[in-house]
C-alpha cells in the first residue's frame, strides 16, 4: 500500500494471528457451506443486503440492494437469487462478476444487531423463467445476480450495538450532510442543472422508478 499515512503495516498473517489470536471453537464451528432454516428464515426477513465484488483489476466495489423482505430469493440451501432493479446504470457490481465470478454479501434485518454474512460464486443471468418469478406490480427486473454459497454465517451484534445504527434512527437523528441535490451538483458541475431541478428528478425518479 503506498499511502504515506499508514505506518507499521502488518505484512504476514502469522503477525496478524499474533497480534488477534485465533478464532474461538464457535466462531469456526457457526460456519457452514449451506444455508440452515435459521439462515433461510433470516434472508426471507431481510429487505436489505449489501453486495460486495471485486473486478479482474482487483478494484472492489460494495453495492446496496434493498426490497420488501425477501429482498433474495432462496432456490435452495447453496443458491439464491437477487433481481436487479432499476439503477444508475454504472454496474460496477454486475461488471466485476462478469469478469471474476466472486461476491460476498451481508443481509440486515431492521432493528436486529446480528448479521448474515455469505461468500461464494455468483454470475449475471437473464433465466427469463427466473425473473418472471421475482416480479414485482407487474414489473420484470431485466437480470438478476445468481449466487452458489460456498460459505455463511451469522454475525454477532456488536458492531451495530458500537454504531447504535438502529437506536440512532428510532430516535430520530438527521444527517448534518447537505441534501442529495446539493452534493451532486458540487461534484458534477453539469451546465444548466441547479439543485432544484436535480432535486425533482431524483424526487421523479424514487418515484416512479423503483422497479
């Protein structure tokens, strides 16, 4: 890693497992290469999951996926499946697994600390039999990412309990960040936009464009 700010870097595992220990017998023994019914249960209750990808450049991106709970589709214990809606069109995610086949992915469940971790192998498909099955108000998404478990496990809570994420929603706290629009406009500088009308098409499009 080139950057001058972090100094001591650590450059073998074996000085990393020095430094940490080794794993308890749980933490090894809680992860498994298919998904259980608690894992399952877990998935058909989330409406929110995080994708995580690489690309054959070794650039990594990490892309939020949200819908009713469910937001993954269970086909069985080692795949699922999550329909691709509609989005600003980059695919960074759908481009590193063409080129690599790998992702990992964790699902949230509001309210709940625990998480579900899941690696394994995933791919782009247009299975039309698939995506008409994950329909939504007569919507097809137009792809969907498959994914084969190859390993999972449930996540204990203490970084959500450190965070307070969902203490900090119940209670109503607002970001200090300027809106949306205003940032956009800053980074972009596009002529004949303003953050009024940049305001109304992000407004337009969180309402008509969902799915």
């Amino acid at each position: 890693m080139r950057s001058t700010w972090f100094r001591q870097q650590l450059t073998s595992t074996d000085e990393l497992a020095g430094l940490i220990g080794v794993p308890s017998e749980l933490s090894v023994k809680k992860q498994r290469c298919e998904l259980d019914q608690h894992m399952q249960d877990f998935i058909a209750q989330s409406p929110f999951v995080l994708l995580g990808t690489v690309g054959r450049d070794a650039r990594c991106d990490v892309s939020p996926r949200g819908d009713a709970p469910g937001v993954a589709r269970v086909l069985d214990s080692r795949n699922l499946a999550i329909p691709d809606w509609s989005g600003n069109r980059r695919v960074d995610s759908l481009r590193n697994i063409i080129e690599t086949g790998r992702a990992g992915l964790l699902f949230l469940i509001p309210g709940l600390g625990e998480t579900l971790r899941v690696n394994g192998r995933a791919c782009v498909t247009r299975d039309t039999e698939l995506l008409s099955a994950m329909s939504v108000q007569g919507k097809q998404p137009k792809l969907a990412i498959g994914f084969e478990i190859e390993e999972c496990f449930l996540q204990c809570a203490k970084a959500l309990i450190r965070s307070r994420l969902w203490e900090s929603a119940a209670e109503g706290h607002m970001s200090s960040l300027p809106c949306f629009a205003e940032i956009l406009l800053e980074q972009t500088k596009i002529d004949g936009q303003t953050v009024e009308s940049l305001s109304q098409a992000i407004a337009e499009s969180y309402k008509n464009r969902l799915y």
